[in-house]
C-alpha cells in the first residue's frame, strides 16, 4: 500500500464538441498574440497536471509566482493556446502557441468554462447549499430524496461527487470553475436531470462558481471561521450574500434560526422563503416552515416539518442531533421551492427515514451494545456545541471527546474549539489530525489553553499520534459512555507536511473497539 493517498481524478465529460479557438477569442480576448485560425478547443484547465491535448490552459497570477511559468510545460503536454493577463502575456507567446490575453483571467474562468462545455444553456435542475456547517449534510439529504423519486442526480459535496449513481471522492468543497463546468457537463451527458452543489464562501470569492445559474439556494448558518481568509466575521457574510443575488440564483431557501440567517433572507435579492427550528433558535422568530423535534434516539431524529399553511408531515433523519433535523428540514424545503411536489415528498418521507448517505455525519462505528462511538467532520466551535450536545442528549453515562484543529487554517478558532470540547464532554482527548506546515505541538496547545481556560478542572489528555489517541480514547469508554472522534469525518488521509497520506479513522475506530472487547457496527464504510 502506498504511503501517499491517490489524488481523486478531475473529471471531463466523454464528448466535448470541438469549438474554433477564433471564435473564443474573439468573445473573451482583448488582445490576441498569434494566429488562432485552425484550432480548435475540446476544454480548458488552470492545472497543468490535469491538461488534456487539444485543451486550452488558463495561466493566473498566483501568490508567488505567474502561472505562465508553467505554459511551457501546459504546451508540452498539448495545449492548443494559452489565456492569461497582460503580465503573463510576454512568457506564454513564447511557447509559439496562440495567446489569448484577458483582464483577469482568473474571473472570466467560469463564463469561458461555460463557453468550451457547453454548460451556459440545456442545464439539469441546479441546487446549491452554502453556510459554515450542515452544507455536505443537506446536500446528501437533497440527493437522496431525489434518487428515490426516482429522479437522476448529480452532486458536488465535500464528502464525494456523484454522477448518475458513480461515486468519486472530491478534492475541494467547491471544485475550480474549470473542473465545476467540466463536472457539470459530464453530469449532463449522463442523464442527470438534478444536481446538489455545496458552494463555500472561497468558491464565490475565488470565481468558482462563476458562469452558473442556480434554481434553488440554500443557506444553514454562519460560525466562526475561515477568518484566515477573510479578517472578521461581517466580511465572511458579505461572501456568501453573493449566492443570493439574481446573477448567482433565482430562489433562496433560508434557515432563520440565527441572527445571521436572518440578515441573510432580508438581504437576500431574490425571493426567499423561511424555515426555523425553534427547538435551536436564539428568540421567538416567524418563518415559512418549522421543523419541530418530537424525538432523539441513538438511530436518528424524528420531526415535524410544517408550513403556515397546515401542510406538514412526519418523518426522521437516521442521525442523532436537532442540527441534523433542521438540515433534513431545509432540504426537504429546497425541494418544495425546485418545484417537486408536495405530496410526492410527503408520501415518500411521511412515518419513514429520510432516505440518505451521510459519509462521516455523525457516524456510528460502534455495535447495538456497550459504548457509542461516532466519526464525525465537525471541525469549528459551533459544530462541536451542536454535535455534542446531541452526543450527550442520547447517552446516558459519560461523553468522551476526541478531536484536533487543522494546520494552515484559521488559528483563532483554535482555543474556542478548546472551549466548546470541554464544555461538551466530560473527557477531552487532544490529537493530530492534518497539521499540514504547522508544528503539531503548537496546534494541541492552542486548542488545550482554551479547554484548560474553559474549565481548569477538567480531565484532559494530550496525544499526539491519532492511531494511540483512539485507542487510548477507547479504552476510557464503560458501557452506556460515548465517543466523539471529531475532525476526520469522511477524508481518508491526513496531510502532514505537504503530502496526504492514508487514513482511515473508522477502520482504527473499529479496531481499538474490537481490542478493548466491544461490539462494532455490522456494516462500517
């Protein structure tokens, strides 16, 4: 086995009609280096790893160097032309190919993208989920609903992409414009006829999903983080307001249950519509649809959903947690405002589960006796308050904490992870998990000041090696207790230093299970 986890393949669709490289540039370029009659172009990529012969390659000025460096390498491989900015301009004309020169190349990558795929017009219904937690959640509740109306899907998530049933690892939450159209058009030449997007604020701020029209948005909620990428918490909200705008969507679906959801369905340019937890809101607030918790149990929630109208009906999320039965109520409403209709939904979900994969969502590991012990992707303070506090709600002895922060990532969150772990739980385990640049030993100690500043009494462990924490985290475990592993979730390595290597947390789970005597889940993915 290697010790480099494989990279997920960028995907293309089969048959890209081949479109004149004149007639491209003469919609995009304002300045054309070379002549472009004669060539034809069957894509387009900003990765020279990735290019394909007879592709066009896109090179953007990065943060430390131009991406026209690369052109000569993109050619070698069998570019037919290169786009990129004026700075770029001089290095890629000589390669000797066609240079097609554009005011920041990096925003005209998904309207070109749309050009060469073909994805600006005949598109699948589009749906697309944003906001800090729950977005792979909702997004996999949406495609399973669909997929057992029988309708063809697609999704984008940062769990998996799937097309028409084939099921592919991602690599980004949102892929680059280039790969997002690409997917898209795949997705359509297979007979998808809906797809779920996940959409995070870097992929509105960085173009990603430029070029694209949604039918449907959503949006889950806004906590604490990425605040490396954008300073405070306003400037992050202000990113994923772009979704709700007419250019990006043409209906909004809205979870009001905070302040922040709120802000967002009164700024919102499109029309929205509502829906709250009440069991979860911070105050008495008003809203389209309610989703009302009639029961928590180890093997999922059971809820009302109900509009002012008096429709409503009764079914449950195989997850434990509110959080998880106000995402499954936000789905459900998605699909309501795309247009399914309502007697369909409550058919298929009234009195049943809600059909739905959720890949490291709160994920039992564990069997029917003993101790419980859950995988799970949660890695922000607010996730960690939500996902414990379900822990806790259906267990009846003590709640055992294993987690870590991220390398490379927004470090002021660190302590408040600290915080919200030990408040949680009545055992907190700190380990590693993807330290990438960063020395580990700093990473636990951010997240251990905060815990110990929280509360200075509390039972905390340090273990560096996440293979000795679990086990060692295991071992804690009295029947009626429960485990939270939080961070691994569904990736299947851990990035140290630059390079990803295998990881499978379930797997080590399931082992340190298996060696301390207890039962494990009949089925573990």
């Amino acid at each position: 086995m290697s010790d480099i986890a494989p990279t997920p393949p960028v995907l293309r669709p089969e048959h890209v009609p081949s479109q004149p490289l004149a007639d491209l540039a003469g919609r995009f370029a304002h300045r054309v280096v070379g002549d472009p009659s004669g060539v034809s172009v069957g894509g387009i990529t900003l990765a020279t790893g990735d290019l394909r012969p007879g592709e066009v390659f896109v090179a953007i000025a990065g943060a430390h160097r131009h991406g026209a460096e690369f052109a000569p390498e993109a050619v070698a491989r069998g570019a037919v032309a290169i786009v990129t900015d004026e700075a770029g301009a001089a290095s890629a004309a000589a390669t000797g190919v066609p240079v097609l020169v554009v005011d920041d190349p990096r925003a005209r990558l998904g309207e070109l993208s749309a050009w060469v795929y073909g994805t600006d017009r005949d598109m699948p219904l589009l749906l697309a989920i944003t906001g800090t937690n729950g977005k792979t959640s909702v997004s996999h509740l949406v495609e399973g609903i669909l997929t057992a109306l029988g309708v063809v899907t697609g999704l984008s998530s940062t769990a998996e992409r799937h097309i028409a049933g084939h099921v592919i690892p991602s690599r980004l939450t949102t892929p680059e414009a280039s790969e997002m159209h690409a997917l898209l058009a795949l997705m359509r030449e297979r007979g998808v006829q809906a797809a779920m997007l996940e959409v995070s604020a870097q992929a509105l701020s960085r173009h990603r999903v430029d070029g694209l029209l949604f039918d449907v948005a959503g949006f889950t909620n806004l906590t604490h983080d990425h605040l490396d990428d954008y300073g405070d918490m306003a400037t992050y909200l202000e990113a994923k307001l772009d979704l709700f705008r007419p250019h990006r969507s043409r209906r909004a679906v809205v979870c009001v249950d905070s302040p922040e959801g709120r802000e967002v369905a009164r700024r919102a340019e499109v029309p929205v519509t509502t829906v709250l937890t009440p069991a979860l809101a911070d105050g008495p607030v008003e809203a389209d649809w309610t989703v009302t918790i009639i029961e928590e149990r180890q093997d999922g929630t059971r809820f009302r959903l109900s509009h002012r109208d008096g429709r409503e009906l009764v079914t449950t999320v195989p997850v434990i947690g509110g959080h998880m039965a106000s995402n499954a109520g936000l789905a459900i409403v998605m699909l309501v405002e795309a247009g399914y209709a309502w007697d369909a939904l409550r058919a298929l979900l009234s009195e049943a589960r809600v059909p739905a994969d959720l890949p490291g969502r709160i994920q039992r590991v564990s069997g029917d006796r003993g101790p419980a012990v859950y995988i799970d992707f949660a890695h922000s303070p607010d996730a960690f308050v939500k996902t414990l506090a379900a822990v806790r709600h259906v267990t009846p002895g003590r709640v055992v904490m294993l987690t870590a922060a991220n390398g490379d990532r927004d470090t002021t969150k660190r302590p408040e992870m600290g915080a919200a772990a030990v408040r949680g739980s009545d055992v907190l385990v700190v380990t590693d998990q993807h330290p990438r640049s960063e020395d580990p030993a700093e990473i636990r100690a951010a997240v251990i000041s905060g815990a110990r500043a929280a509360r200075p009494d509390a039972e905390i462990h340090e273990c560096s090696s996440p293979e000795e924490a679990i086990a060692f985290a295991v071992s804690l475990l009295r029947d009626g207790d429960a485990l939270l592993w939080a961070g691994p979730g569904h990736q299947r390595y851990r990035e140290i230093a630059g390079v990803k290597r295998p990881f499978d947390a379930p797997a080590l789970a399931v082992a340190a299970l298996e060696s301390a005597g207890w039962p494990v889940a009949d089925v573990v993915d």
